[in-house]
C-alpha cells in the first residue's frame, strides 16, 4: 500500500502532536551541528534559530489575534515596543 501525498502530511501532523517543540528544535539542531562537524560552515547559529522560531511564532500570533498588537504582545508575554521591534527586524508585514 502506498502511502499519499495528503496521508503523508496527515501523518506528519499527526506525529507532531505527540512531539514537544523542544525534541523538534533538538532533533534540528543534532543535524546542523553534525554538518558543521563534516565540514560545513554554521554562522550565527543562535540569531539564525531565534529567527526560526520567533518570526513564525510573532506571526501566527499576530493572525490568531486578528492583527492586534497589543492583544498579540499579551498573549507571547512580551511588551508591546518589544513585539512592534521584532515585526520591524523580521520585516513581518501587518494586514491593513
């Protein structure tokens, strides 16, 4: 039996509802450092995965919020200037 394009992506789903964000991030990171260690060049390895996982998590937010920032820094636990600086460096486009 062979498995679909959209079974496949039900399945990845599915397994990354019993997988907590930290073992995703770990798993992730196992495999740049293994690279870096085979030779591979790894700069700005913290800014790269607080980019990663903040900008998605600023923007998702901010859609679960309707575009509300304030409402949006509430809900992350920061302050508003602080999320307004981070849409400013990620370049997150608000909807108008």
């Amino acid at each position: 039996m062979t498995v679909t394009q959209s079974q496949s992506a039900n399945l990845f789903v599915a397994n990354l509802n019993q997988v907590s964000l930290e073992k995703l991030v770990r798993s992730k990171l196992e495999v740049i450092l293994k690279q870096h260690g085979e030779g591979g060049r790894v700069k700005n390895l913290y800014s790269q995965v607080m980019e990663q996982v903040e900008r998605p998590m600023i923007e998702l937010a901010l859609h679960l919020q309707a575009g509300n920032q304030i409402k949006t820094a509430e809900f992350l636990g920061i302050n508003r200037n602080t999320l307004r600086k981070k849409i400013s460096v990620y370049k997150i486009k608000l909807r108008v």
